[in-house]
C-alpha cells in the first residue's frame, strides 16, 4: 500500500491507508500545508522510496491553483492600495492566465486598466466579460463601457459599430445617446 500523504490548503484532503485487512481505504482528513510545505512532503515521500499517488496529485493542482489566484488576487490589491499599479497589474495578469474565465479577475484587471488609462486593454476585457455574462443588462452595460474604452482609445469606427449594436439591442437607450452627444461636443 501506498504511504499516508497529508496535505492540505485549505480544504479537505485525500489520504490512503491499509485497512486492518490490508486493503487500502480512503480516508479524509484536514490540514494545512503551503505549497512549500507540500514540496517537502513531496521530496520526502521520495526520498524514502514511496510515490504519494496520482489521486494526491489531481487533488492538489486545481486547490494549489485556486490558492496562488487568490494569492494574485490580494497581492494585486494591496499593489493597487500603495499605489504601484503595475506590480497590481502584473499580479492579477498572472492570476488571470491561471483562471482565464474567472469574472470577478477580468473585473479588477477591467478596473484597474481604466484606472491606469489602459483603454485597448480596458476595451478588450469587457469584451471578455461581456461574454461570460448571461444578463442581457449588464451585457448591455459592459457593451456601454466598452464602446467608451475604444472611444478612448482612438478606435472610433470600432466604437460606433459596437453603439449601433447596443441601439439595436436597445433603441433609444440613453447612456448611449449621452455618449454621442459627449462624443460630438469633444469633436467641436
């Protein structure tokens, strides 16, 4: 039988023992171990000549993932909240490429990029959000933003496309008459 791993990062974590008979048995148990730590667990179980097992392993990738994101995530708001905006970015960057269709992610990085004037990057990222939203409304909304990101950005034929698509969704929608009329008096 295979040697009792136990690892954890928070959630309950799967471990395999011989029963009195000896087969073996799941068991769970709870603990917490870092990705540190789970590494020494790791080396050690090695170096005595025993495997932890491949259900340890599909067990822990997805938590240890999870738990570096939310990691990012608050690393990138404290970033944000001393004022290093590009370490903020780079962090929830990174978050993002380990969660790609994570909302409340694409949100703070959305924020943030307006925040920063990051406007193709702004434009790009409610497109994104856009698209995992089920709710016509804030579909709508993200739309709205979006259009007003590739204003910015200088992408006005893409921009007026996209507020002809949300005319069409919704006709006479106002935040959108407002941003043309925006629009023409920055023009004048």
């Amino acid at each position: 039988p295979r040697a009792g791993c136990q690892h954890e990062t928070g959630m309950d974590a799967m471990t395999t023992k011989p029963t009195s008979e000896g087969a073996p048995r799941n068991k769970k148990i709870t603990m917490r171990v870092t990705a540190k730590e789970f590494a020494e667990i790791r080396r050690r179980a090695y170096a005595a000549g025993r495997d932890l097992g491949p259900e340890v392993y599909e067990w822990i990738r997805p938590r240890l993932r999870q738990e570096i994101v939310a990691c990012r995530g608050r690393g990138a708001h404290v970033a944000a909240g001393s004022g290093d905006t590009a370490r903020a970015w780079k962090l929830l960057e990174h978050a993002a490429t380990l969660a790609p269709g994570e909302p409340l992610l694409l949100m703070d990085l959305a924020n943030l990029a307006e925040e920063t004037e990051k406007h193709t990057e702004l434009a790009a990222l409610c497109g994104k959000l856009a698209a995992l939203d089920a709710d016509p409304g804030r579909r709508l909304a993200l739309s709205l933003r979006r259009a007003d990101a590739l204003l910015r950005a200088g992408r006005d034929d893409e921009a007026e496309t996209l507020l002809d698509q949300c005319l069409a969704t919704a006709p006479g929608y106002l935040p959108v008459v407002e941003l043309r009329k925006r629009r023409a008096l920055r023009s004048e």
